[in-house]
C-alpha cells in the first residue's frame, strides 16, 4: 500500500511540471506574438484621458512633455524628468524591470487601467524611434 502512494505522488508531480512547463510556454508565445506598432503607439501617448479633478485630462504627456529630447515635468511634484528619446538619453528602457514599474504605474495613473501587452509594445516602439 505504501508503495502504491509514492507512485502516485510522483505521477502527481510530474504532471505538474508537464503543466507548469506548457503554460510558461504560453506565456512566451503570446509575447512573440505582439506586434509593435509606431504609429498606433504615439497615438496612445499624446491620447488624453479623463481623471478625477484635480488632474481631468491626462495624458503621458503631462509629466514628459510635449517634446520628448526635452526634460519634462512631474505634473504633480514638479520635478524635472530627464528627457524620454534614447537618441538624447542613452539610459532610456535600458533597464526591463524599471520600464515595467513605470508601465504599471504611469498606465494606471493616466489611463485609468493597465496597458495591455498590445498598448506597452506600441508605445516603447514609438518611444525607442525617437
Ligand atoms: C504623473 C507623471 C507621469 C505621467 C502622467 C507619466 N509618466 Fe512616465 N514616468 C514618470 C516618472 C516620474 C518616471 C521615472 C523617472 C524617469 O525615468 O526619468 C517615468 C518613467 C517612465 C518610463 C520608464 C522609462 C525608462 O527609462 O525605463 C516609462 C516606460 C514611462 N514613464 C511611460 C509612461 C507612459 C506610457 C505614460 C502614459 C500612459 C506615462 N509614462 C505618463 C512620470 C509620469
């Protein structure tokens, strides 16, 4: 009987990794199936959108400004944020995990939602071309 029960366990456990192993698989197709798109990403980041006063249009371009080789300005701190085109400043989207923060939280802010892998492919296509 003893014996009977380890054999399962590991018939338990390797179908987890069978599963695990797929579904990671998933994920990556569904990444490469992205295509990016410039013109439908500059067209989301001059977009505005409406938020609770006191900010009733948002757009990303209320902090980064209108003229991306130029610094920006943080709409509700002030602070300057260094100018978004690579071709200005080389560490931009150098850094994947940084780039995500900010997605999330500057997608939410903005948007007033996520941006969806679509959205975020667009727009770092239309930033980087800059
Ligand atoms: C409320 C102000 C604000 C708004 C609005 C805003 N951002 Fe930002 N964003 C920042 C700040 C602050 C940083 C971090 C400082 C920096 O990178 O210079 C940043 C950084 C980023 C980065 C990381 C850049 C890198 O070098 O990795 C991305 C990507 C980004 N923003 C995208 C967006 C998008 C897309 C929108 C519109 C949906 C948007 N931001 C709107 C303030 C804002």
């Amino acid at each position: 009987m003893k014996k009977k029960m380890s054999l399962l366990k590991i018939q338990f456990f390797g179908l987890l990794v069978v599963l695990s192993t797929s579904l990671s698989a998933n994920t990556i197709e569904n990444k490469v199936n992205v295509i990016a798109d410039i013109q439908r990403g500059q067209l989301l980041w001059k977009k505005s959108y409406k938020g609770i006063p006191p900010y009733e249009q948002r757009s990303c371009q209320s902090c980064h400004g209108k003229d991306l080789s130029q610094v920006g300005h943080h709409i509700k701190t002030k602070r300057v944020i260094k100018a978004m085109a690579p071709s200005v400043n080389s560490q931009r989207f150098s850094n994947p995990r940084k780039v995500a923060k900010w997605f999330l939280r500057n997608c939410k802010w903005t948007m007033g939602k996520e941006c969806t892998v679509q959205e975020k492919a667009d727009i770092l296509a239309y930033l980087k071309s800059l």
